[in-house]
C-alpha cells in the first residue's frame, strides 16, 4: 500500500511539472519565460553559459546583426558547438594532405566570412513559426537563402533522452529543423527523410518570442552550414 501512495505521489509531481514544461521552453537547463523584451542579438548575447559568443562574434565581423535581428523571422540558432564541429571537420579534411593543417576560426575570418554572412540564411525562416502551424510530419518552408527550404516538424518522442516517461500520461513533443539537400518525395514525412534528401536537426529549445522575432536553437551536435 505505501509503495502505491509512493507512485501515485510521483506521478502527480510528475504530471505538475510537465505541466509547467508545456508553458516554458529549456535553454542550457533552466527554465526560462517563452517571452523576452531583448531583441534576438541580445538575447543570445546575455546567454549565462556564453553558449553563443564564437557566433555572435562571427555576426558582428559579417555585419550581418540586422540580419538575425529582422522583424518577423524565425532563427534556428547554431551554438558554438556547432561552429566547433565545423572547425574540426575542416581540420581533418585539411589533414589529408597535410597532417599538420588546422581550420581555426581566424581561417574562417580570413576565408570564409562572406560564405558564413550568405549560409547564416540556411538557419532564417522569413515568419514566425508557431507550434499551432507545424505538423508531426513536417511543413515545407523557404528559408530566407534563395532557392533553400526546410522541413520544420513538430513530433512525439518516446525517448526518455528528450523527457519521455512511461509513468506519466503525456507524450512530450520536440521539434526537428531539416534542411533540404535533395529532391523531396511526396508526400513528405519528416522522420522518413533520408541523408541523401535533408539534413534532420533535432532543436534543443524552441519556442522563444523576442522583442524581433522567434528563436529557436539547434542541438549542440549540429555542424555548421549542416554539414554531414
């Protein structure tokens, strides 16, 4: 009978705090309020983990601040990790040829910042996107580089990873930002795209209105520019 009360009392605090998750979005594990009245710059920039400063280091070299700060956007930031991944993936291509070579992010500075000012519209969708307008198997949108689009869907995950639990009765929803790289079929199921047709990027926060737009943010083991 008291390990009966004693389940039936997590399950309540269980259900109390999935509640409140439903209400609020996660960045660098704390609860934050879905709105903010800083711009979206800003917002990365005053993140208490400095999960964004290798990137919003590489805005202000682009001049491209005005960019992810337009009014009515949706931004998939990348975090630093990302640009990290990038870096050492360049690194060990350079390293085929020269096992001493190293892609820094002075190289990327000095050879590729007009490349990241043009592929940093790869992560912008020109409108907001709201949880309501997306669906399980995913919408198809044009992201604000000419001719890119991307699948933006809103699943159910049973992945105890992303806050699934068997004891609780609610099945937790994330989203997924999949860029497109290939012809899509019809009709288009997110989960089903394979590598040679989008690059699926799981987000881990999302849901963010900020004083110019919405602000969502990719996972930590996304590569720059989506690179495989």
């Amino acid at each position: 009978m008291k390990n009966i009360i004693k389940l039936l009392i997590v399950i309540a605090v269980a259900n109390i705090i999935l509640a409140s998750c439903k209400k609020d979005y996660i960045i660098g594990g704390k609860l934050e309020s879905t709105t903010t009245n800083l711009t979206t710059y800003d917002y990365l920039k005053n993140n208490r983990f400095k999960m964004f400063d290798t990137l919003l280091m590489l805005v202000d070299k682009a001049g491209i601040k005005d960019v992810i700060n337009q009014q009515g956007i949706t931004f998939y930031a990348p975090t630093d990790f990302s640009i990290d991944n990038y870096l050492e993936k360049r690194s060990k291509e350079a390293q085929v040829k020269n096992p001493y070579a190293a892609y820094t992010i002075d190289s990327l500075i000095k050879y590729d910042l007009g490349g990241f000012a043009d592929s940093i519209k790869m992560y912008i969708i020109p409108k907001p996107i709201t949880y309501a307008s997306l669906t399980s198997n995913g919408v198809v949108l044009n992201t604000a580089m000419s001719g890119v689009q991307a699948v933006v869907s809103y699943e159910q995950t049973t992945d105890p990873n992303l806050g699934y639990n068997p004891v609780v009765n609610y099945i937790p929803q994330v989203e997924y930002y999949s860029l497109v790289i290939g012809p899509l079929p019809s009709p288009v199921v997110s989960v089903k795209l394979s590598d040679s047709v989008a690059v699926r990027t799981l987000c881990q926060t999302t849901g963010l209105t900020t004083a110019t737009g919405q602000l969502n943010v990719l996972n930590n083991g996304h590569t720059l520019y989506f690179k495989p």
